[in-house]
C-alpha cells in the first residue's frame, strides 16, 4: 500500500508507531475481534490501522492519507470522566452526565456494579455495539495500593 510507504518516510519515520497494521497482516484481524462494530463479515474494515506514539506523528497520518486520498476516522480524545476506586457504574454515568449530553460510554447494566471490576473483566456493557468494551475506551489507570 502507498500510504504504508508514505508513512514509514524518513522525513516521518523519526519515531515508530507503535501499531502499524494493514489488512494483510495478522495484527490487524488480532486489533478488530475485540470491536463488535467489525464482528459481520460484510462490514468494511479499516484499511490501515495506526496508532502514533507521538502527537507529532498525527500529522503525518493525516499528511499520507490525504496524499494517497484515503478516508480517516479517528478514535480518542480527551477524557470525559474520571472516578475513583470503588466507583459504580451508575457514579460513572453521573460524571459523564455532568461533561456532556453527546459522549457515552460501555458502562455496567447495572448501576451498583463496580467499575473496577466490570473493566477489569473486559467491559461488556449494554452501549458495546455503539461504543466497544469498557476496556477499549480507558485511557489511563492510575494504580495506588491503599496509599
């Protein structure tokens, strides 16, 4: 693909990605099984997935797949809601309440169930088929062991 050849430039190359799959290769199948929305065979795949490690690279991304006139579609972003341990999930939707009337999240059927938990065992929620497993969407966990 010219876009994989764009990308892996020298003049863009400095840092690697940390995921660069295409759909021949394995990594990219291993990537899209944990996305419901890619679970019907007859759903389009990406062609490319990337994932910078640097916010510098993201021009680069988007540089390539205007030159080579790919579609993009971008997933992350800020956070919308942060909790602390012990946290329900009905505590999480309160939060993503109170940051936006637009953004959900793959939260626990039911709001007395613990968030720690329900994403440590993967997330899969009500809202997975719109928005994937719990475990897909956590941006950071911040570990503290009673401290």
């Amino acid at each position: 693909m010219k876009i994989v050849t764009c990308l892996l430039l020298p003049i863009f190359a400095l840092l690697p990605f940390s995921i660069l799959a295409s759909q021949s290769n394995a990594r990219h199948q291993d990537i899209l099984q944990f996305n419901q929305r890619f679970a019907k065979p007859e759903t389009p795949k990406p062609l490319l997935i990337v994932t910078p490690k640097e916010e510098s690279q993201i021009q680069n991304v988007i540089h390539c797949s205007k030159k080579h006139d790919i579609q993009m579609r971008i997933r992350g972003g800020d956070a919308i809601a942060m909790v602390q341990s012990g946290a329900t999930g009905g505590e999480l939707y309160y939060a993503i309440a109170q940051k936006s009337n637009t953004f959900g999240f793959t939260g626990p059927t039911f709001s007395s169930v613990g968030i720690a938990g329900f994403v440590g065992h993967g997330g899969y929620g009500a809202l997975r088929r719109k928005y994937g497993l719990a475990a897909d969407n956590i941006i950071d966990i911040c570990p503290h062991y009673g401290r």
